[in-house]
C-alpha cells in the first residue's frame, strides 16, 4: 500500500505541473493573439484613416479646380466702338462692346494676353458673315458660338479644360453698314 500511495502521489505530482504549464502556455497564446489582433486592426485602421483623409484632400483640391469660378473679360470696352468687315467687302458691323463670361482667372488671363491673336480671329469670323447672317436669331447665335469656340482655341481651354473657358459671349452689334 505504501507504493501505491508513493505511485499516486508521483502521478499528483505530475499532473499539478501539466495543468499549470497547459495554463500558463494558454494566457500566453491568448495575450500574443489580442496583442497581435490589437496591432493588426490599429494597421488596417491607421492605413484607412490615412488614406481617407489624401482621399478627401484630393477631392477638395480637385474641387477647386473644379468649381468654376464666372467671371467677365471684356474683348472690345463698351463705347470704344470696333469695325468689323462683312462678308464681299462692302458692308461692315460696328460693335459697341464685346465680352465673355469665362470660367477661371487664368482664362480671363489668357485673354488679354492673347487680344490681338483674338481679335483677329473674330474678324476673320465677320468676314464671312453677311447681314442677313447677323439680323437673325439663329445666324448671332451662330456668331456667338464661333467666337466662343475662337477664343477657347486659342486660349488652349480645349477639352476638359473647357468650362474653365468662355462659357457665354455677349457681344452688341450696333449697326451694319455700308462700307462707303
């Protein structure tokens, strides 16, 4: 009797360490998964944030470039009265003021750097008008979208760039006349 006493004592013996190995080794697994878990998520989270914030930043910058900013650019001053020939040469149209509606500074900029260039694209415009294409609707219409699309042309707002451009021409033909 006394070795089996000694027998299962050795095995109480043996047991005590197992379970209190199997439960040091399951806190330890347990605090390297949470603290691993923990250090994933803070990961993910913190690239997410950063992303969302250069997300938002590029948004709000290309909002601005988006937005486009109306303004007015005058091409001919009001009063300062411009002839322009018409179409056979013996009539010509006298324009009290010419001015655009643009979409940024930088095409109102644009504009009058380019004045002269543009000016000369409207009266190559003119030139082939004649007064009846002038004292109709449809035909100062037809005026307003060539010089709009003239002076984008040459402004280089072209593309997507163009609602940065001229956005509306307002031009006041005064009178056509005969050339004599």
């Amino acid at each position: 009797m006394a070795d089996e006493e000694i027998q299962e004592g050795q095995e109480e013996g043996k047991k005590g360490p197992n379970i209190l190995l199997l439960l040091i080794i399951a806190i330890v697994v347990s605090v390297v998964l949470s603290v691993g878990g923990a250090f994933f998520l803070i990961n993910i989270l913190g690239k997410n944030i950063v992303q969302q914030a250069q997300q938002q930043a590029q948004q709000q910058a290309q909002g601005v470039q988006q937005a486009p900013q109306i303004g007015l650019a005058e091409i001919i001053r009001e009063g300062h009265q411009r002839q322009f020939m018409l179409k056979g040469g013996n009539e010509i149209a006298i324009v009290n003021a010419l001015q655009v509606k643009v979409g940024s500074d930088d095409c109102r900029a644009a504009i009058a750097e380019y004045n002269v260039e543009i000016l000369e694209a409207i009266g190559l415009i003119f030139i082939t008008k004649t007064r009846e294409d002038l004292t109709t609707v449809e035909g100062r219409e037809i005026l307003k979208n060539q010089i709009k699309n003239a002076i984008n042309e040459i402004t280089g707002f072209v593309g997507e760039k163009e609602k940065f451009g001229v956005i509306q021409v307002i031009i006041d033909i005064v009178v056509i006349t005969s050339a004599y």
